[in-house]
C-alpha cells in the first residue's frame, strides 16, 4: 500500500520487525519482491517479502492467500533467464 509524502513523493511503508519481535533495521532484514497471482482480481500482482536475519522467517505482504497454487513458478510466468530454467 502506497503513501504519498507532504512533498509528492510515493512511499511504501515497510515493517518494523517480524512476527517473532525482532527489530528490523540496517543489516537486519532482506527486501524483496514475488510475482504471484493470488489477489490478481483486486490489482495485486505480487508480495513484498521480508526476510529476518535474526530468526530467519519471511514474512509475505499482503499475505499470500493460496500459495501452494499461484507462486509464479507454478503459473509459468517465470521470466526466461531466471534461476533454474523454464518451469
């Protein structure tokens, strides 16, 4: 969910910690993204994942609500040059 900040700028709010009540901060968490078409019907075309250091647990925003069945790897939507070859 994006903000807008008072001088126009786009921002997305992030966590302050994972479920497990470690803070996250510099050298304490992993950023990133997963293509995935659960909330496809509501605009959502993937999660921003965060990755503890501390615990190792990921957590997925918004939740995945079917991840066994529309990871993109399963839909075939992997890009070409990815880890691993064509699905």
């Amino acid at each position: 969910m994006l903000g807008e900040w008072r001088d126009g700028r786009w921002v997305e709010p992030g966590l302050t910690g994972c479920p497990s009540g470690h803070p996250f901060g510099p050298q304490r968490v992993l950023v990133g993204w997963r293509a995935c078409l659960c909330q496809g019907e509501a605009g959502v075309s993937g999660h921003r994942l965060y990755y503890c250091r501390t615990c190792a647990e990921t957590v997925s925003v918004p939740e995945c609500v079917t991840p066994e069945e529309t990871t993109v790897d399963q839909q075939g939507l992997r890009s070409p040059g990815a880890r691993g070859g064509p699905p």
